[in-house]
C-alpha cells in the first residue's frame, strides 16, 4: 500500500475539481505517524458533505478506539438514513 502513493497522488490529482455526492466520513487517530493532518488539506472541498472526526489514536483506530469509532459510525449511518 505505501509503494502506491506516486501512482495515487497521480489518480487523485486526475480527480481534482470533482465533488462527491454522497456523504462521507473520514476516522483518523490524531498520532497516526502514516496519516497526516496535512493529507486532508481541503476534504471538503471533494464532498458535498463530509464528516472528519479525530480520535485519540494512532495508525488502527478501530482497534485502539473501537467504541469511539463505533459511536462515529452509528450516528454516521443512522443520519443518512
């Protein structure tokens, strides 16, 4: 996965200038040495409606946090019911 980040900043950058329009939410741990807060300079601006949460975690969040990250999902999915 990390041997592809050349070719996926290359298929994202094809993507710029296009808004998703689903609803999304972004989980990530605030001490993730792998994912960066500058990694999400302008999510936003890629979504018509996104959700980005920080839990104090690293890299696996779901397993250093998984009630936290349950709670972020559930109300995530129950409100786009």
């Amino acid at each position: 996965y990390y041997r592809a980040f050349g070719e996926d900043a290359k298929r994202w950058a094809g993507l710029a200038g296009h808004v998703w329009p689903m609803p999304g939410l972004y989980v990530y741990g605030k001490e993730d040495p792998v994912i960066i807060p500058a990694y999400l300079h302008n999510i936003e601006a890629c979504f018509d409606t996104i959700e980005v949460k920080t839990v104090d975690a690293r890299h696996f969040v779901q397993e250093e946090k998984p009630q936290e990250v349950a709670g972020y999902l559930n109300a995530f999915l129950h409100g786009a019911a």
